[in-house]
C-alpha cells in the first residue's frame, strides 16, 4: 500500500486522524462566552466503529478495471420532395439517426468521495462503457414558399422518438476495498430503458430587401420561431437518489423535459451588406430548459437553465479585395446566466447560481489571400 496515496484518501474522506482525535468535543468558533464543548457532525456521526472501518476502506489504491462494448444498427432514411408550384415545394421526412455519448460520459472510471450535508454517506462520479448510443426515429414535414431571388418562408413540423437517451442515474453500489465493503451512492451517465419524445414545429422567414431604393437595397433579415415540446424522465424517477420507486415527496404524473431543449426559441438577425461595408446584429432568445436531470451534488436535485437571451453584433470594413477590419460585440445586453434546481417532483423551483458572462468586444483584422 503506497503510504501516500492512503494518507491522501483518508484525507479526502476527512478521516486522516484517529477518531478521539477527529471528533473530540469542542466550542466552536467565534462561540458566546459560556458555550459548552460540541461534537462535531458529518463523518463523526457514524461511530467510532464505522469511522475505523472507513478508515481501512480508504487506501487510496487504484482497481484496474477494463471494459468492452458493441452494437449495430440499421439507420434507414426516406426523403421525399414535391414541387406543388415553382415557388412552393412540399418534403416529406423519415429517418433513424444515431448519437453516441461523448467520451467523457464513456470514460471507465470511478472515484470516491463523501458529502456531510446531511449526516455522513459515501458517494462517488463514474462513466459507463458500457452506454449505448441514442436512436432517434424521425419524421418531418416541411412546406418552403420562395417568393424573391433570396426570399423564402418555410413552416416545418417534426416528431421525434428517442430510444435510450443519455441521463445521469443515481444509484446505491456496495464496493470493497481492503476488506471492508462500504455501500456508495453513485452518480453516473445511463441510457433511459424507455422513450423520450419531442414534437414541435419552425416557423422561418429569409428576406434581403433589394427592392429599396440605395442605400437601403443592402438591408435583409433573418428569423425563426421554434416550439418544441418534449418528454424526458418520468418523474418517479426523481427520488433525490434514494433506492425507492417514487418520489419521497408523493410525486406526481409526468416527465421532466429533455436535456438542453427549451420549449419556446426565437432567433433574429438583421444585416447589411453593401459595398466594403457589412453590419450584423443577431438577438437568440430561449425559454428555461433542463441542464440535467441530476445535480453534481446531493441530493442531486434536477437543474434548469433559465430563460435567457443574447444581443451580439459586428461591423467590417472592407479596406480591399484581401483585408477586412471591424469590431464584434458579444453580449451586448449583459446578460445574467440564471440555474434553478427543482425541489420536488410537482416542479418547484428555486434559484442555484448566478453567472455574469460580461460584454466581450474584439477588435478584428482578417486577410484572405
């Protein structure tokens, strides 16, 4: 046993000292005058039995561990485009696609840690190799109206389903380690066994607006609308990470969304092309969304985005054929990146983090030869 690597692992437990040592009574910090001797929480909670074992269960040693994995699967696609006039074709969609989890999900790892927010339980992070891709069954409708030379309007529906999409499950491994075996809760990625599903439509219009007298023929626009409704975890499923079939809180019916879909989208770019001069000015707005449907830290509850929108814009000049100067301005309306964890399963929420992302702006020089 590498001494280092086992007093590092006792450390990270918080159990590097004996027990009468880790735990004796004391007054704590900044106390009133008169303040009688406490014993600590978290990991002294357990005993001193316990905390001997955990003790021993921490060596710090690294388990090999080697995995394999195989699938295959049949991706068949049908498109089918229509020319009702010359200016309106109608299409028609069906197709399997495949998505593989990243590696970072896929890695085989596991490590050992301890959370004392609520007593004292051992918890882990790992990946599993052992995931299988997500299979998506698609089919789309489309109608796209082109009006001008660039000028187009087009409405698209779609219904999506999603065979073993990628989550982060929660559950309970007993795991050994020199002899002492310690039940862990381990957060890590899994493919859902049953069928998330997405339907929605896109409303979108392209126009350059050549028509207006100079200097304004340079003007055009670009925007869509998209609603996308999806279903995800049923929420019996949101149990905080405790081995049970529903909910602690009762539950109810239903299903968090989707990862990283947010229900209402709206996109609009305004440009300027005339000349040496080009100006563009996007604005994304997007309604709230899941990040995952299990936090990195218990008791692991479900974390949304909330809605959020973004002013970004550049200017270029050309000063030839080959080189262009202009400034970008990202984030131009300072926009706070707003989380919120859901508490329970009837969908109560309530704010987790703040990030302010700052105005960025560039100062650009481009050659192209």
């Amino acid at each position: 046993m590498d001494p280092a690597a086992n007093r590092s692992a006792r450390d990270h437990l918080g159990v590097i000292n004996p027990f009468e040592v880790r735990c004796a009574a004391s007054v704590p910090p900044n106390a009133p005058p008169g303040t009688p001797p406490q014993l600590p929480g978290g990991v002294c909670a357990i005993g001193p039995a316990a905390y001997a074992q955990l003790q021993q269960f921490a060596t710090g040693e690294t388990q090999p561990s080697e995995a394999r994995n195989s699938y295959t699967y049949w991706l068949p696609s049908l498109n089918i485009k229509v020319g009702l006039t010359d200016e309106l074709i109608l299409r028609l969609a069906a197709s399997r696609n495949l998505a593989r989890a990243g590696m970072a999900d896929l890695q085989n790892f596991l490590t050992v840690g301890s959370d004392a927010s609520s007593g004292f339980r051992l918890t882990a992070t790992a990946g599993n190799p052992s995931l299988k891709p997500a299979i998506s069954d698609n089919f789309d409708a489309s109608l796209e109206w082109y009006f001008a030379t660039v000028g187009s309007l087009t409405f698209n529906a779609y219904y999506k389903n999603i065979h073993n999409f990628f989550y982060q499950d929660i559950t309970f491994r007993d795991i050994t380690s020199n002899g002492v075996t310690q039940s862990v809760q381990v957060r890590g990625p899994a493919n859902f066994e049953g069928t998330g599903k997405v339907k929605g439509f896109e409303l979108a219009y392209q126009q350059t607006y050549e028509f207006l007298p100079a200097p304004l023929d340079g003007l055009g626009i670009s925007a869509n609308y998209s609603f996308i409704n999806s279903e995800g975890l049923p929420n019996s499923l949101l149990n905080t990470g405790e081995p049970v079939d529903v909910p602690l809180d009762g539950g109810v019916p239903g299903n968090l969304p989707l990862e990283q879909l947010s229900k209402h989208n709206v996109n609009v770019a305004a440009f300027y092309e005339k000349g040496p001069i080009s100006i563009r000015g996007a604005y994304n707005w997007r309604s709230r969304f899941l990040l995952t449907a299990a936090d990195v830290i218990f008791p692991f509850y479900p974390i949304l985005n909330d809605a959020t929108g973004q002013l970004d814009a550049s200017v270029f000049f050309s000063l030839n054929e080959n080189v262009k100067v202009g400034v970008q301005g990202v984030n131009l309306t300072n926009e706070v990146t707003r989380t919120l964890q859901q508490f329970s399963s009837d969908g109560l929420l309530g704010p987790r983090s703040y990030f302010m992302n700052d105005r960025r702006f560039a100062f650009i020089v481009r050659g192209t030869f």
